[in-house]
C-alpha cells in the first residue's frame, strides 16, 4: 500500500481508466459477439467485379479492305491455287473415305482453292465458282476465271472442292 500512496493522482487515474476501458471492451466484444453468433459480416467495402477482358478471336480475321482484294488478279489466285492444291495434298490422309476427306478439307484453310457452290439457300449463288480470295467469319470471296468477285455467305451453303480428282462437298462454318 505504501508505493500506491507514492503514485501521483493522475497516474491513479489513467488506471483506472485503462482498466475501465479493458472490460467495457470486454463487454463490447462479448455482445457482439452473441449476436453475431452464426452470422456472415462485411467487414470492408466490397469490391466491384473486374471486368474480365475479352479473349482475340483466333478464327478469321474480319473482311480486308476492298484496295487489298481489287489488286488480285486471276493469275495470281493460280500460282495460289497449284500452291493450295500441294498444301491440301499433304495434310489430307491419301486413303481416307469422302466422309473423312471431307472433314479434312473442311478443316483446311482455303485461301486459293478453287470452290463452287453446290447448294445456298440464296438460288442466285448455286453453281458460282471461283478461288477463294478471301473468309471472313461468315463469308467467303471468290475470284471468278473472268475475274469477276462474289461474296458468298457460309450459313446453309455447301461447297464443291476437288482433290485428288474427286469432287467432294464440304460446309464450311461460321464463326
């Protein structure tokens, strides 16, 4: 008792104030605690949603402009052709069914193959041929022997390819 006389007045009382200020925080805990027993609190703000950034399409490149397609002359797009044909020689399988076959062109890329529409459900594009010249997502553009273009769309068309002598159909997806 003696060292608690020595102690000043105000040591005394920031003390008491201390322990005073520890149990009303005891108390201020244990009462939220009870009541939030069982319960989900946030305690910051939330965050917004990022906004996720959209993956490149790695299919088709949009349409190129109409300058790059004018300046393709049909003796070009032959060179491109005996060029296609050897590329389509190699990375089709030699003994395949049509349907297999099939799927193998279809999976190619065509740029330089000489294509005719077997059927659209536009009538005035069945029977146009040409070498593709360019494909979009949803179209291909074909380089007539009279050097005359046609954008044919692919949705509902089948196309005629020949390989190896046989003429196969194929349909070519959008997108």
């Amino acid at each position: 008792m003696a060292a608690r006389s020595a102690a000043s007045p105000a040591a005394d009382s920031s003390a008491a104030a201390f322990v005073l200020a520890s149990l009303e925080r005891d108390k201020a805990l244990q009462l939220l605690q009870s009541r939030l027993e069982g319960r989900s609190v946030a305690l910051e703000r939330p965050v917004r949603a990022r906004r996720i950034a959209k993956k490149p399409r790695a299919a088709l490149p949009r349409r190129p402009p109409k300058a790059e397609l004018a300046a393709v002359s049909v003796a070009q797009m032959e060179r491109q052709h005996a060029l296609w044909a050897e590329y389509a020689e190699a990375a089709v399988p030699a003994r395949a069914g049509a349907e297999r076959l099939a799927r193998a062109l279809a999976a190619l890329d065509w740029h330089g193959a000489w294509v005719r529409v077997a059927r659209s459900p536009c009538p005035s594009h069945v029977a146009a041929s040409g070498y593709v010249l360019s494909e979009t997502r949803r179209t291909l553009v074909l380089l007539s022997a009279a050097g005359k273009r046609a954008r044919i769309p692919k949705a509902g068309a089948v196309f005629e390819l020949t390989l190896r002598g046989a003429p196969l159909e194929v349909t070519r997806e959008c997108g």
